[in-house]
C-alpha cells in the first residue's frame, strides 16, 4: 500500500500485489479507518469493487486534520 495525494481531510491509497485480472481474486476492496479519539471515535469505511482497468486506488474522506 502507498499513500498518494495525501490532503487535510482525505488521502488516495494505492496497491500493489493482486495477481491480473484483479476481479478474478478479488470481488470488493476495502478500506476502513477510525477518526477522533477512541473508543468514542468514528469508524469510516471506503468500498470499492474489483473490476478490469480501474485503477487500483481508494480514497479515504472524512480524515480529521493534523492527526494520525
């Protein structure tokens, strides 16, 4: 996985690994994240479906500034 196009309040997560044709192995990506503090935090999730030449990329929203 790599961080790109990192902003504020969202970031573009990229992948590497899943053998071609992607859909064949992979049916849904997901990516969750937790914002604020826990456990009274939020969770978010990002979905996106496998399918031939899509890039493979998500991008996260909702991301609270200045935190990890």
């Amino acid at each position: 996985m790599e961080a790109r196009a990192v902003g504020a309040e969202s970031a573009e997560l990229t992948w590497v690994g899943v053998p071609p044709p992607a859909e064949r192995w992979v049916r849904v990506y997901r990516a969750a994240h937790a914002c604020g503090d826990q456990p009274a935090g939020k969770e978010h999730d990002e979905f996106k479906l496998a399918a031939r030449d899509q890039p493979l990329a998500v991008t996260l929203t909702g991301l609270e500034p200045n935190s990890r």
